[in-house]
C-alpha cells in the first residue's frame, strides 16, 4: 500500500457552531470551509495543521453514520484518513487480504476526493478512510 501521509481526522461533534470556537479561538487554526455532504448525512467544517486536515462532522440525520456514532459513543474521534496513490488498487489488495470493505470503489467525498471506507472490525476499532486527489 502506498500511503502518503495523514489525509484528516474525521472528529464528530454534535454541533458545528459550538465545536468551531475552540479550533479557532483555543488552537488558533481557521475554519477555511464549511460543506454539506449530503449523501454522508453530514455537514462538515476544515482546518489545516501542516499537511493535514481536521475534518469536524455534524450529523444532519440521526440514522446517518455520524448521528449513530454520537448516539452510541458520543462526541469525539470518528474516523483517521489516510491519502494512497492508486485507491483502486489498493482497495483491491485490501480486499485479497480478507479485511471487509464498506466501499469496493472509490466515491466522492468532500473536497471533490476519492475515498473509500474500510470497516472498523477489520482494522482494530479505527474506522479508516482511504483518500485520493483525482487532480495529483
Ligand atoms: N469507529 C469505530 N467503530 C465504529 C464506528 C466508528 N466511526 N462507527 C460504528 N462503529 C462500530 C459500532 O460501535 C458497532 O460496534 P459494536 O457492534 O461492537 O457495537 C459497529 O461498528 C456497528 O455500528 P452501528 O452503529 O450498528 O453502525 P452500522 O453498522 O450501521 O455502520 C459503519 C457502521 C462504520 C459501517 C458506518 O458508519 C459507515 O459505513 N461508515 C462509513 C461512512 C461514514 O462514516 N461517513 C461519515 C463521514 C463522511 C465524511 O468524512 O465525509
């Protein structure tokens, strides 16, 4: 597999507006987009720290898998993404070594990216996003 770096961190909050003063007033990053994700159920709010992302995630649904999560888990780190060149070939190899995939071809995420979705009982509890840029 060939990972590049840490894409984001997906974190779900149960509030945007009053998740977005701590990143920006205590850490003191900038909120630099703010998009809904509509077939994820979610709207989602970004920042940069060096090259990598903090993905915050709101449910717009409670059946959604952001509104599940808080419901069971409540608040907190929801998902690591990680950005690989050759998502469809990775997915592929994935596969070939047993590991249950929630996606087996890449589709649009935020920020116009491929990505796809490993199950988190195949990968120790972490749900893990696989990304990459169509335009690198
Ligand atoms: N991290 C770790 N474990 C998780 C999890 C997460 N984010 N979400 C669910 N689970 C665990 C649950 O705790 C549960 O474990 P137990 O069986 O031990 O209780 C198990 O997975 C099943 O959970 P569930 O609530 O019944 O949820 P579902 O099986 O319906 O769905 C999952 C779980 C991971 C398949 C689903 O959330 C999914 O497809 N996720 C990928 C898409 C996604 O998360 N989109 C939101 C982000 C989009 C974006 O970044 O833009």
């Amino acid at each position: 597999m060939n990972l590049t770096h840490i894409e984001h961190l997906g974190i779900a909050v149960k509030s945007l507006e009053t998740a977005i003063p701590y990143y920006e007033s205590v850490l003191g990053l900038k909120c630099y987009a703010i998009e809904e994700v509509a077939e994820q159920k979610v709207k989602t709010a970004f920042f940069k720290v060096g090259q990598t992302k903090i993905e915050l995630l709101e449910s717009t649904d409670p059946e959604g898998p952001v509104g599940k999560f808080i419901e069971k888990k409540g608040e907190g780190v929801h998902h690591i993404a990680f950005a690989v060149n050759g998502l469809q070939e990775t997915l592929d190899m994935v596969a070939d070594k047993g590991l249950t995939l929630i996606d087996k071809a890449p589709r649009k995420g935020a920020e116009g990216l491929n990505i796809a979705f490993l199950h988190p009982k195949s990968t120790f509890g972490v749900l893990t996003e696989l990304c990459e840029d169509p335009n690198k």
